[in-house]
C-alpha cells in the first residue's frame, strides 16, 4: 500500500479508499465515474451488501437523489443495524 501511495502521489488512506470502490456494485460506480456521485459517499456506501446497494440504486432513483456524505453515514449505519430497506434509503435521501 505505502509503495503504490509513493507511486502515485497519494496518502496510503486513499488509496485504501479507491481499493474499497472496487467493492460498489457496477450501477453505483458509474455514478461515481460520471460525477453523480461524490467519492466520499460512494465510499461509505461500498461497506453496504451487494442487495442493498442495489436498494440504493432504487431509492437514488425513485427520489432522483444521491448521497451527500451525512446520509451515507447514516445509511451505512442503518446496514450496520441490519434495519436498512429501500423505504428507509428513500426517507434519508
């Protein structure tokens, strides 16, 4: 990790971060390449399961909204709790 940080210029944490966006599902990702979403929402939202990021991509849909960092948290939170549904991520967002 330290080498490629060198490498590149940037600090080991975000490299850590990259690395972890190869956790998002595909849909999820290209909002983070196409500038939808911000990198650090997407982030929080790649420790979600694969269903409920699929979930996400629903609610992001029904409410034409993405993520600002707080909700994310609070999303993560509520997969943390095992209480995260797709009502819920809409309410959020």
């Amino acid at each position: 990790m330290e080498v490629i940080s060198e490498e590149c210029g940037d600090s080991p944490k975000q490299v850590q971060r990259y690395l972890k966006l190869t956790k998002l599902i595909p849909e999820l990702l290209e909002k983070v390449d196409d500038g939808t979403m911000g990198f650090t929402p997407a982030v929080q939202l790649s420790y979600l399961k694969k269903k409920e990021q699929q979930e996400i991509i629903d609610a992001m849909e029904a409410t034409q909204c993405t993520p600002s960092l707080s909700q994310a948290i609070r999303i993560k939170k509520l997969s943390e709790a095992g209480k995260l549904t797709e009502s819920e991520a809409e309410g959020i967002l």
